[in-house]
C-alpha cells in the first residue's frame, strides 16, 4: 500500500471513529496495522508485540459521550483551568 492510501484509510479510520462507528480499541488497533505497514514498507522497522498496557483502560468508555459526567467533569475543568489563566 503506498502512502496515498494508508493516508485516505486513516482519514476515513478517523471519521469513523470521530462519528461514534468505531468504538476507540477497534481504532487504536486498526490505525496501528496501517502505521505499522507504512512503517515496515518506508522505514524496514518491523513492530513487535508489547506485553504490557501503555496507559490504563477506561471501563465501559464505549458508553461514554458528550451527555455523560464523566466528561461534563473533563470539560469543567479545562473551563476552570482556562478561567485562572486568563486572570493572571
């Protein structure tokens, strides 16, 4: 697959995901063959399998959306967060 490609199926990954089509696991996995093939083919690194988790799972993230606390409370703090600065 040349480049053209893999960049037109990772846009296309994205809005899927972008549009709640594409839960977050099945595009993190999805993106990561397409980087690796561009990755094996232009640079000749072959990936190899990590054993342990990078970053903790959220449970029950697929649930989660814009009406939800969970991230009702991530906006409220970058709204306070931003509020500070600007009074500096």
């Amino acid at each position: 697959m040349n480049i053209t490609e893999c960049s037109l199926k990772l846009r296309e990954l994205t809005e899927h995901h972008a549009n709640y089509q594409l839960n977050f696991e099945d595009y993190r996995i999805q993106r990561k063959v397409l980087l690796d093939s561009l990755d094996q083919q232009y640079n000749g690194v072959v990936a190899e399998q990590i054993d342990t988790l990078l970053e903790p799972i959220i449970e029950n993230e697929t649930q989660q959306d814009k009406t939800q606390p969970y991230l009702a409370s991530k906006i409220g703090r970058c709204i306070s967060f931003l509020k500070r600065n600007n009074e500096n």
